[in-house]
DNA sequence: GTACGGCCCTGTTAGC
DNA sequence: TGCTAACAGGGCCGTA
C-alpha cells in the first residue's frame, strides 16, 4: 500500500518522464473519485511535486480552466494504486480507473480496489480533498523538531497510531511505516500521551523508517508497484509490520498484533510496554 | 472541535 | 471441490 516512500519512488520516477508533456484525451471511470481526471485533457505538465502520500502534478493550460491557467492534478493511490507511462493502450485492462493519451505512449492509473482519488483544482485549494487540506509538516520540514512534534501529539488523548495515521503530527506515514517506527522508538502504539523524549525518538524513527522506505524503493506487500512495474525491496527489511507471532528481532520476545483504530498493529510488549 | 464507527471496494485466504 | 465469510486498510462522512 503506497505511503509517503512509495509515491516519492514513483515521483523521482515520472517527473523527467512527464514534465513538458502534454496529456491528452483518454478515459474515466463514472465514479465521482475519478471522473474529473477528463479536467486534465489538453494541459502540460509543469512539475512533479508530492504532499504526503498525494502526488501533485502541476498543470498549465492555453485555454484556461473555470479558475484559471493553471491546475493541480491530485493523485492519491489508495491501497492498490498505480501510476505509470505504459506504452500500450489500457482499454482491455478492467482496473484502468483513468488514463491520458501521450503521444506513443499513455499515462495510467490503475487501481483494483478503487481506494484511490484523482482530482482537478486550482493550485492548492484543495477544499474538496479534506486530509490534504489538513495535512501536517512533511517529515523532512526543518521546522518540525521534536518540540512541535511533541506539542501536536499532546493536543489529543487518542491513541498514538491513531493520531500517526491521521496524517497531522507528520505527514505521509501509513500503516507499515507507522508499526516500523513505534517499534524502533520503543514506543507503545495504544499509549494516548507520551513524554517529550519519546516523541523525539519517535520523530527520529519515523524519519529513518521513511528514509530507508525511499532507499530501497518502496515496500511491496502484494499489489505496490513503482512507475516501472518494478516491485519495492524493503519488505525484506521490515522488522515488526506483519510479524506477528515471530520473534522480536531486538529482545526475542513473540511480538503481538491487535487492531488500533481499525487497523492492524503488531508491536513488542517487552520493548514498547504500555506507559 | 474531537472521538468514534461505518462505509467504500475487491482479491485473497481461511473455514466449513 | 466449491461455497461463504472474514480480512486487508486510507480517507471520508455522519453521529454523538
């Protein structure tokens, strides 16, 4: 499932690949998630950017849109999403839910389960996609120190996954990640508060996780990958996400798997004990 | 404003 | 073997 490593890989991919072309016409599926990719018909691509787990496709037009001469493309993958310059046409493909023609080739987004999004707006009015809109600091923002993130975990007394997963305190950290980063803090996913040092570890493991995440390309479970087709490698290196009933890889402890706000959460009770 | 539950969606897997 | 139910989960929305 793309996070925040999986959409950077696939942005790194496609920004030379995309930037100063043109997107044609293509198809929508009807569904409302999607049906107004057709707004980017006609546009150039001015840059690649990314928020978060959304990819940001800056758009410009000579026949400008209700807003203006310029667009957002908003592209999120959901769980299944794919975005990628296929050089055959998708109409036989059934999981197709837009595509763009360019000249020889075509811009995809395929995604199975249709937890994906795809939207037109004017440049960062993103009124109608409400968690970017509230989205937190990038993990990389020099201004998000451990203090910051501290006081913004201190603003809810829900539990910390749920408040990691909510994309506020920092922005693009999803399930794996997030199980990845309390494990290697020390941290106890369920805990509603926490202290100020653990928050700067916490901070600290979720930079390393998502920073490993990019390194090796992103993290292929099942359905995830890049803009090459090619599978992610840090599956392999994932030392709590899924491994529930295995060994703890730091105390040897079996580590454990409960749901957090309907998500499933697997964590150490020797190394991360409730506080 | 915050917390929480339910829904969307479909391929895979477990259980009978 | 074949069927059914449970499961996976990011974001959104309605309700309390």
């Amino acid at each position: 499932m793309p996070e925040l490593p999986e959409v950077e890989t696939i942005r790194r991919q496609l920004a030379p690949r995309l930037t100063g072309r043109t997107l044609g016409p293509g198809a929508q599926h009807p569904s409302p998630k999607f049906s107004t990719a057709s707004l980017a018909e006609g546009a150039t691509v001015t840059e690649l950017t990314r928020r978060g787990k959304y990819l940001v496709i800056g758009l410009e037009r000579a026949q400008p849109w209700a807003w203006g001469p310029d667009a957002h493309l908003i592209v999120h993958l959901g769980m299944t999403g794919s975005l990628r310059v296929r050089d055959d046409p998708p109409d036989s493909d059934p999981y197709v839910r837009a595509w763009w023609a360019m000249d020889d080739a075509a811009l995809v987004f395929r995604d199975v389960r249709r937890f994906g999004r795809i939207a037109v707006v004017p440049p960062g009015n993103y009124a109608a996609l409400p968690t970017l809109a509230a989205l937190g600091p990038e993990p990389t923002d020099a201004t998000l120190d451990a203090e910051v993130f501290w006081r913004s975990l201190r603003r809810s007394r829900r539990a910390l996954k749920t408040q990691i997963l909510s994309q506020r305190p920092v922005a693009g950290v999803g399930n794996i990640y997030a199980d990845e980063a309390f494990w290697a803090a020390g941290v106890n996913p369920a805990d509603r508060s926490i202290s100020r040092d653990r928050a700067a570890r916490l901070l600290e493991a979720i930079r390393e996780a998502l920073h490993q995440g990019i390194q090796h390309g992103g993290t292929t479970l099942r359905d995830y990958v890049d803009a090459d087709g090619d599978r992610g490698a840090n599956q392999v290196h994932l030392l709590c996400y899924g491994r529930a009933g295995q060994p703890c890889r730091r105390c040897g402890d079996v580590l454990r798997s409960r749901s957090i706000d309907a998500r499933t959460t697997t964590w150490c009770p020797t190394c991360q004990p409730r506080r």
